[in-house]
C-alpha cells in the first residue's frame, strides 16, 4: 500500500505594492536629503561672502503651481530667483533685497533669511524621516515574508522526505523482517497444540 504524499502548503504571495513602496520611499528619503544639503550648502557659501544687490519681483505665487520670481543683476548679467518666500503683500515691481554667494552669483536668498527656500529645508526635516520609516516597515515586511516562505518550503522538503521514507519502509518492511515474525507466530501456535 502505498501512502499518499501531501504537498506542502501554498505560501501565501505577497502583493507587489510592498516593493514599490520601499523602492518609492528610497526614493523619496534620497531626493529630500539631496534638497536639504543644496539649501544648506548654498546657506553655507552665501554666509560665507555674502554680497548685497537689488531685486525686482517679475512674478507671484498664484498657489496653482506658479512660483514667485526675482530678477537681479550680477556683473551686468541678468539672473532670476524662483521660489524665494515673499512677504506678504509683495507686488510686481516691488524691490527686494537679496544676498547672493561671492564665488555663485546663482546662490541667492533675501536678506535676514537663513535658506535660499526655508520651505524646502521644512519639507525635507519632515518628509525624510517618514520616508526612511515606511522604507524600514516595508523592508521589515519583505524580510518576514521571504522567511516565512523559506520556512514553509522547509517544512515541505521535510513532510516530503518523511513520507517517502514512510513507503519506503513499509514496502521494504518484509525484506527486513524475513518472515521472522510470522514464524514465531506459527512456533507459539505450534507449542500452544501441543500442550
């Protein structure tokens, strides 16, 4: 008889939105902390030679995804700021007084300020910290679930191996015994006739 083999259960799959999400917030944490630096840098290197000139507002925000703009001039080449936080009640034409780096006259933020984009800074002091934890839950997550399946896949090998030893060895059982077993049986009836 033969035994019948059991395959091992199915693990159970993990959906793909995982890996996108730590792939997502990877990216995420990577492109804030590459913001945050080139703020702090060009803060650094503007507090380093800060050189005063004029600004004339060319353009305010509206909040549909339109930046303010600052022209200046450098060297007697024209340059424009955008994204510089304006005061409130800033109009076209108003001047504004910018500092810019000596060594990068493309390195400017308004007089008094810290940043060239103190937002920016903000957003990224808060989004990199999100980012990198939903990266580590989602890697955490992944690495549970591929233990789990490498623990599953094991226990499958072992109920596989078991039950192929099992008919193995009740199909080689009377090979073992040799009918040992049977003529004892028949040597206790025999002795039991003859008392």
């Amino acid at each position: 008889m033969r035994t019948a083999i059991v395959p091992p259960p199915r693990a159970p799959r993990m959906g793909r939105g995982w890996y996108l999400a730590a792939v997502l917030s990877a990216v995420l944490a990577v492109g804030m902390c590459l913001l945050g630096w080139r703020q702090a840098d060009q803060a650094d290197r503007i507090e380093a030679h800060p050189v005063r000139v004029e600004g004339v507002v060319t353009q305010l925000p509206t909040g549909g995804g339109t930046y303010s703009a600052v022209s200046y001039r450098v060297g007697g080449q024209s340059h424009t700021a955008a994204a510089l936080p304006l005061a409130d009640g800033t109009k076209l034409g108003d001047s504004i007084c910018l500092e810019h780096a000596a060594d990068d006259a493309g390195a400017v933020r308004i007089c008094g300020d810290t940043y060239p984009q103190p937002v920016g800074v903000g957003l990224a002091r808060f989004s990199v910290p999100v980012a990198v934890a939903l990266f580590a839950v989602c890697v955490l997550r992944i690495w549970r679930h591929r233990k789990a399946v490498a623990i599953r896949a094991g226990q499958g090998r072992l109920a596989a191996n078991l039950a192929l030893a099992t008919e193995a060895l009740a199909d080689g059982m009377p090979a073992i015994t040799h009918g040992k077993r049977s003529r004892r049986k028949r040597r206790a009836g025999g002795r039991r006739g003859q008392h």
